[in-house]
C-alpha cells in the first residue's frame, strides 16, 4: 500500500502496453471513460447492447472533442484521430483482441457476472479484465473468473477526464503484473493512481459515502434543512459541492448500492442507509437523472435547481429581530480577535474584554496587524482599516458589557469557564442584550441555564479564521426566544456571514459530519488499509476536498479532534462514533498535530 509503489516508473518498460482497450457499458462513466482513453492515444472498442446509447457515446466523443478544438486544446486533425480510435459494436465478441476491457455496467453482482463469464470465453488468456464497481467485491468477480489472476478493479471519478484518481483494487488473486500493467496506463492517461484492496467503496467512496449517508440521516430527522445542510459543508468546509446535492447527482439509487455493501461488510451503522435513501430510491426521485432527489431540477439529467415546497422551509422568516448597534466580544485568543475584527468592520462598536487589560490590547494589536495586512493585500482601505480600530475600545473585565446589545463569548472550550462566564454577563449586561456562545461542541443550553433569562441565550458557531470564513451555525436551545433567534440572523447578514440554523446537540451540522469522516479514515490506517499518503491523495483527487483528512486532523489539533469525537460518542452512543484507538495514543503521547510539530506527520519547528 506504500505510495511509492504507485509512483515508480521503474517496471513500466515490463508492462503490457495495453494499445487495445474495450469498454463494456456505454453510460455516463463508460462514456467518460472513453473519452479519456482514446484522447490518450488508446484504441477504444466501445461495447453496449443499447443502440442508442452506443450512439450517444460516439455523440458525446464527438461534442467534447468538438469543445477541445475551440479551446485551442487539440486541432481539428487531432479531433478526427480521436474520433477514429474509437469504434462501436453490441455484442462482446468485439473485444476478442483486446489488452484490456473495463467493465461499467450498472451496479448489479448477476449482470457483472455474466459479462465476466462470457468474457473468459472470448479475450486472450492475457488479456485484463477490469472491473469499474465501487461498490461490489472484486474478489468474488475473479473468483468466479476462469483466471481470477488477471481480474481487478480500476475505479475511475465522475467526470472521468476532470478528475485525478484511479483506484486501481487488487484481490488476493490479482497477479502483480496487471496491476502494474494498468497503474501505468493510468498514469499515461494523466491520472494519479493508488494501489488498495478489495473492500465496499476502497478509499475515497469508502470514506465519503458514509458522510453522505450520514447528511441524508441528519435531513430526515428534520434537524436542518437540505439547503442549511448544503451550505455548511460547502462554507465550513470549502467542500465543492454540499452532501445532498452530491447524492443527487451520483444517483439516490446507486449511493443506496453502495452503502449496503458497505454494511454488508462493517456491520457499522454509520453505513446502514439512511431510509429516506430508500423510500427516494422506490419512488424514482434518484436524482438529478430523474429530474427530482433531494432537490427538484429544470428537467432529468439537468444540473439546474428549480423552486418547490421545500424551497423556503426554515429561511427564518417571522419574528422581528432586536436593534444591535453595540457588540462586545469576550475573550483574547485568535477566534475572539476574529469576531471582534469582524462586527469592527461591519460598523458596530466593539467592546473586546479579556481577563486583564494587557490581554485585550495584545488581542487589539493582532486585529491591528490583521486589517495591515488586507489593507496591503487590496482588500481593505486604509480609511475602512482605521475606522475598524477606531470603533473598537478594549477593557481588562466584562463590566464594560453593561451596555452591548449582544455579547459574544469566545473563551475556552470548557463548560465550567462558560457557564462561570454566562453568570457574569446575567448580573451584567442589560435587559434585552442577546448572549451568544462560540462553543463548536457543548451544549448551548447548559449556557443559557447559567443564566436568569435563558431565552436570551443562543449559540454564535463562527468558523476559524473568522474574517474568511463565511460561515456561522445559529444554534437554538428549546428555550430561545424567536425574536433573539431573527437578531442573530440579522445580525450574520450584517457582518456579511452565511448563517444556518441548526438545533442544540452534539457538533451541531459541520462538526457531527465532518468528525466522523476523518475518524473512519484514521481506521483504514490503523487497520493497514490505506497509508495517510493515498487516503489525502484520494479525498483530494477524488473528492474535491480542499485538504486530506490527515492534513486536516493536524491543522486542527489531534487534542481537539479527539475531544469532539468524545463529544458525539457521548451523545449519541453509536459505536461507530467511537474514537479510533490511534487517535487516543497519539494524544496521550502528546502528538498533537502542527502546534506540537508532529502529529500524524512531522513538521519542521518554526
């Protein structure tokens, strides 16, 4: 599993040159596949029973090509090389002279099986068959092959000529020489591949599809809204696309296959589908390809989203919001900075507090230095730079929120130092003022009850570094007041934050999704699946993410991740949910990421 052995060019003049390649299933993926292979210089055998869609493809060849040469990528001679790489046929004979053939049949084990089964009686001995499944196992496919050891999978991403990864997947009978037969096509069509085993979903499905299940869980519970859910991950996490929206467009039908595979195998209810994939799934709303999933489209196969009922369901329209012109920010560190950075420019008066007046003016001073340098990078101008800071006035105690409008807490994440905090600010600030809580994992309820006026209190989630993020999850207890819940939103617009509303439980939206994830991945480690290298590469490559799962862990502190993943155990008891044991030892032997200079990697110190 080690990367280098994906990344070595050294047996390649030993390989196969795999110049014939038959692709089984003309589909969206068969299609792409396609594509890809015959741009890279392959001959390409296309093979469907469907006239129709084999006509498509050549259809679809012949458009992208058509794109290529008006983007000045290829010339016109080009594009008619391309297009006569690749030919058409119905029947699998066709694939007789193969090197190759890469099987993308729906995700049905019978029909995969069959196609394999003709196959041994048609291709060369030494031809590879591959399978392009994500979900179903490869070993049982070889094993019912007459030569299981040319059997393998190589999984390509959806769009297949955008994105990175291939998977090649070995099962125990897999010969090493067509691994490194199709690890080097691979790398000769662009891709960057991995090597991994045979599980339900390999790396990069194996990891994002239990997100995904978990979102559409979190959407039936009635917790958030499809868009609220979207908008979190998108904003919070920098993903590209929200979780729903990504169901729709894989298809409700084929994440619903994958995931019981999955299950099949883990047992983890963390992969146990979520039932609104199933009831989505029988009535035909799959998704995009059908015009209606979780959101509803312009027409099937379109990416265009229409307006339906749901559409403005929990947009927070209703009470009016109370006046805020005053704000005070409680806190030194650099989130508390942050927010006060934030409202300073928006144009409210800021009050920063901290436990001594030294503190608050360090805390000043990195807000100084913050608004330098978006002055000096164009984004701020030096009147708006100085304005900022003048409407900010430090002070060593909170007595100086006596008179904010809303108060912010950004100190420690223990619950005894907020709840010590909350009773101040009750004694405090005036009637009417809306007390807010940062917290990113405690219960905002257990704040709001240090206080006389709990209807008051309501949770502020603002994301790290607060300036750039443009995220805030609105947290309401069961005793906030609607009209503190509409001057929270209000207040989000103002300062030019995407807020969303979320209920008071464990890691709210962001954190109860994204936690579990990098907990799975730490898993296919520790249990020798993957190394941190590939799982990074594959959540990069394959899924868009803006940061592996392990440089993510070691940017936000191994300490903290494994408090949050205590957090949600906790709350909701799922053995899924448990930290992973390698997790916990390296906190205990105080590797804790980037602050620590080692974490899962090592880090020069500065």
């Amino acid at each position: 599993m080690d990367r280098q052995s994906t990344s070595d060019h050294s047996s390649d003049a030993a390989s196969p040159s795999l110049a014939t390649v038959a692709v089984v299933g003309l589909g969206t993926m068969g299609t792409q596949i396609a594509e890809v292979l015959t741009r890279a210089g392959r001959e390409v055998i296309g093979i469907d029973t469907d006239d129709a869609a084999a006509r498509a493809a050549v259809e679809a060849l012949g458009a992208a090509t058509a794109r290529a040469v008006r983007r000045e990528r290829i010339t016109e001679r080009e594009r008619q090389a391309v297009l006569a790489r690749f030919r058409t046929f119905s029947g699998l004979e066709a694939a007789a002279d193969a090197d190759l053939v890469i099987e993308v049949v729906p995700e049905d084990y019978e029909l995969k099986r069959r196609v394999f089964t003709a196959l041994d009686g048609i291709v060369r001995p030494d031809t590879i068959l591959a399978t392009g499944t994500n979900a179903l196992s490869v070993t049982r496919l070889a094993a019912d092959s007459l030569r299981p050891e040319r059997v393998l999978g190589v999984h390509f991403f959806n769009p297949a000529p955008a994105m990175k990864l291939v998977e090649v997947v070995s099962s125990v009978l897999t010969a090493p020489t067509a691994v490194t037969a199709v690890t080097a096509l691979a790398r000769d069509l662009g891709k960057d591949p991995i090597a991994v085993g045979d599980r339900p979903g390999f790396v990069a499905d194996g990891l994002l599809f239990g997100y995904l299940n978990q979102a559409a869980a979190m959407y039936e519970a009635k917790y958030a809204t499809r868009e609220d859910i979207d908008a979190a991950m998108r904003l919070g996490c920098g993903l590209p696309m929200g979780p729903l929206a990504l169901l729709d467009l894989i298809g409700v039908d084929t994440a619903r296959t994958v995931l019981e595979a999955m299950y099949a195998q883990s047992h983890d209810r963390l992969h146990a589908p979520a039932p609104v994939l199933g009831q989505l799934a029988e009535a035909g709303l799959t998704g995009r390809k059908a015009g209606r999933g979780f959101y509803t489209y312009e027409a099937p196969g379109s990416a265009t989203v229409v307006s339906d009922p749901q559409s403005t369901a929990g947009t927070g329209a209703g009470a009016a919001g109370r006046p805020v012109r005053r704000v005070g920010v409680a806190g030194s560190g650099t989130m508390a900075g942050g927010i006060a950075e934030v409202f300073a420019k928006a144009g409210y008066e800021v009050v920063l507090a901290a436990r001594s007046a030294e503190k608050a003016e360090r805390a000043k001073a990195r807000i100084v230095k913050s608004l330098g340098r978006s002055v000096d990078k164009g984004r701020l101008t030096a009147e708006a730079r100085d304005a900022a800071l003048a409407s900010i006035t430090t002070a060593g105690s909170l007595d100086a929120f006596a008179d904010v409008d809303l108060a912010v807490e950004a100190v420690a994440e223990d619950l005894a130092v907020k709840q010590e905090l909350f009773a101040a600010l009750d004694t405090i600030c005036k009637p009417g003022a809306v007390l807010a809580t940062t917290t990113s994992s405690l219960p905002v309820v257990a704040c709001a009850r240090a206080t006389s006026r709990p209807q008051d209190v309501i949770g502020m989630h603002f994301f790290n570094p607060a300036p750039a993020m443009k995220l805030v999850e609105v947290v309401r207890t069961v005793l906030t007041a609607d009209d503190v819940h509409a001057t929270v939103r209000e207040v989000c617009a103002a300062v030019r934050k995407h807020p969303v509303d979320c209920g008071d439980r464990a890691g709210f939206i962001v954190n109860a999704l994204l936690f579990p994830y990098l907990n799975n991945a730490i898993k296919m480690v520790q249990e020798h699946y993957a190394t941190l290298d590939d799982i990074d590469a594959a959540m990069k490559l394959g899924g868009g993410y803006p940061m592996g799962p392990f440089e993510l862990l070691d940017v936000v502190g191994l300490d903290v991740s494994l408090a949050i993943e205590k957090v949600l155990h906790a709350e909701f008891r799922d053995p899924g949910l448990a930290p992973a044991p390698l997790l916990e030892h390296l906190v205990a032997a105080g590797c804790l990421g980037r602050k620590t200079g080692r974490g899962f990697r090592e880090y020069a110190r500065r």
